[in-house]
C-alpha cells in the first residue's frame, strides 16, 4: 500500500480540493488503500477539478508540460454521505486506470471495470448508494449506462 505521507502530498498538490476537508479525507482514503504502484499510475499527472453544489465553474491555471494529463471533474453535492463519495472516487480512479475515454461501443463494460477497480480497493458499489443517487436532485433521472 501507498503511505499515508505520499497520499496527503498528492492531496494537498491538488488546487481545488483546498477549501473542501470532506473531500480531501475521502480522497486520503481512498488513495491510502491502493497499492503503491496503481497509486504512481493513476496520480500520474492527474489533476483533480472538483466543484461543490451551487459553484457555477471554476478556473485553474496549471504548469507547463510535455506530458499526457488526465482531468477528472467532479461535482460534489453538499448532502453527500463520505461513504457514497468514497464509493464515486474510487470509480473515477477506476477511470484514470483504464488510460482512455469511453466510445459508444463500448457500451457498459468502462462502467463495469470501473466499479471492479472500486471493488478491489475497498469501495464496493452497494444498492444504498443506489437509491441515495436516484434521490438526490443533482443525480436523479441520470442512471448509469449498465443500468
């Protein structure tokens, strides 16, 4: 497994986590329980864009690079349970593993492999998260493609 240490510094590396400690500590826990070389794969110039409810956008100025870089975007409702959201990053890190972007061929099988990375480091997909998705007014009437 990743250190803690580690962990934190990718966190704190992150822009705009910084006004958002709920967030920062699911994401702390959710990069702790990855082993360290998916941990070195996923944050691999990966740059977290994360916006609570009611933000209407959001601007971030990053480095110069020569790199590929990742963007994973999030919206974040002020209602949600730290578990649901534990659950949400671990799917989208699910994503950055996968190294590409959905094609409509693809049908659910991204979604699926996303929630088996999820699975595998902890944070499993359970039916409560489910319903509190179709509940919330951010989510609801926007049901997962496997579903």
């Amino acid at each position: 497994m990743v250190s803690t240490s580690k962990v934190k510094k990718f966190v704190k590396s992150q822009q705009s986590l910084h006004l958002y400690k709920k967030v920062q500590k699911a994401f702390v826990d959710v990069l702790k329980s990855l082993p360290e070389d998916e941990f070195n794969i996923i944050t691999d110039n990966l740059i977290l864009m994360v916006l609570h409810e009611g933000a209407l956008g959001q601007v971030m100025h990053f480095p110069k690079t020569v790199k590929k870089f990742r963007i994973m975007q999030l919206i974040i409702p002020k209602s949600i349970p730290i578990k649901i959201m534990r659950y949400i990053i671990a799917h989208e890190l699910g994503h950055v593993i996968q190294d590409r972007n959905w094609k409509k061929s693809d049908g659910a099988k991204l979604e699926n492999n996303a929630d088996s990375w999820a699975k595998k480091w902890g944070f499993p997909l359970e039916s409560s998260f489910r319903e509190w998705m179709d509940k919330d007014r951010l989510i609801m009437g926007k049901r997962r493609a496997k579903e």
